[in-house]
C-alpha cells in the first residue's frame, strides 16, 4: 500500500481518519461528513492526485471500499446522470425560456 508524496505514517493516518468517519456515519447518518465534505478536508493538506491516490488505496482497504467508492462517484458526477436516466425520458424534457 502507497500513496504518492506521502509517508507511511501520514498513510495510516489518513486511512485511520476514514475508518472514523465511516464509523461516524454509521452513527448519524451520511451528513455527519458528505462525500463532497471528505474531499475538500483532504484537499486542504494533499494534492488533488494524492486525494485520487488515497480513494484508490482506501477502496482495497477492507471496510473502506463502500465510502471511497462513494466520495469517488460524487466527484465524477455519475450519480447524476444515473439519477437523470431514472428520472427523465426524452419526451418528458421542457425547457421553458423567458422572453
């Protein structure tokens, strides 16, 4: 297990930190910390490539994979349009314009 541009303690660490949030969300729900919430903590101490790199490692760490798995898809923008193909059909689309 290696992430890039940190070191072993600093990965263990971070891992640890996920193993107390995902703990924390079992307790109260996934607001306590949203996946968008997960990603801006790291970035305020790890590049963007080392957040990605973090996510990849913390998804082969078990019991971790369900939430790194879920902070990655928020950041792709794949539930979204999961949740558009579920919702709307071609036929059903309106756009409305002021004139």
């Amino acid at each position: 297990m290696s992430l890039e541009g940190t070191t072993k303690p600093d990965q263990s660490i971070l891992l640890e930190w996920f193993m107390f949030v995902k703990a924390l969300r079992a307790k109260k729900g996934d607001r306590a910390f949203s996946d968008l919430q997960i990603y801006h903590l790291l970035l305020k101490t790890h590049s963007a490539q080392e957040v990605t790199t973090l996510l990849e490692t913390a998804k082969t760490t078990p019991g971790l994979k369900k939430i790194a798995t879920s902070v990655q898809k928020s950041l792709s923008g794949e539930w979204i349009s999961k949740a558009l193909r579920k919702t709307l059909t071609p036929w059903t689309f309106t756009i409305h314009f002021k004139s």
